[in-house]
C-alpha cells in the first residue's frame, strides 16, 4: 500500500516526498561547500575563497568544504 501525504492541500505519494526530503538535504551539503579549487593557465591548482577577487568568476573544477581539505589536495591559495 501506497502512502500519500497531504502538502499544501495537495496529496503527493511518499516516493515525490522522499525526493524532496533528498533535494533538501543535497541542496544544505552543497551550501556548506564553499571552497572553489581549479587550475590556472601554468597548471597551478589554486584554491578560491567567498572573500578572494576571483571567487564569483572562477569556473571551479573541485570544490572544498575547508581550505585545510584544498591543501590537503595539492592546492594552494589564490594570492587575491
């Protein structure tokens, strides 16, 4: 037997909830990734903090949870 749950007045199977439950969960382990790691042009691996100049532009290969993790990695920290 199915079990169906009532969300916002409209009833949805157990299986569409545990896919919600999964997308939340997925969506919070991502956010506390935050450390962009990536290779720049002399195949240096650098990592990019939230704070760093080239953050929002870096196109990331791996992301990190710590730098410590970065490192651990190979990677060394952007100079800006």
């Amino acid at each position: 037997m199915k079990k169906a749950v009532l969300f916002n007045g409209i009833l949805i199977s157990s299986l569409v909830g545990a896919l919600i439950t999964k997308l939340r969960t997925d969506n919070k382990a991502q956010a506390a990734v935050k450390i962009k790691g990536n290779q720049n042009s002399r195949g240096e691996l650098i990592y990019h903090v939230p704070e760093g100049q080239f953050y929002e532009v870096t196109k990331a290969i791996e992301w990190f949870d710590s730098e410590e993790a970065a490192v651990a990695a190979g990677y060394r920290k952007s100079a800006r």
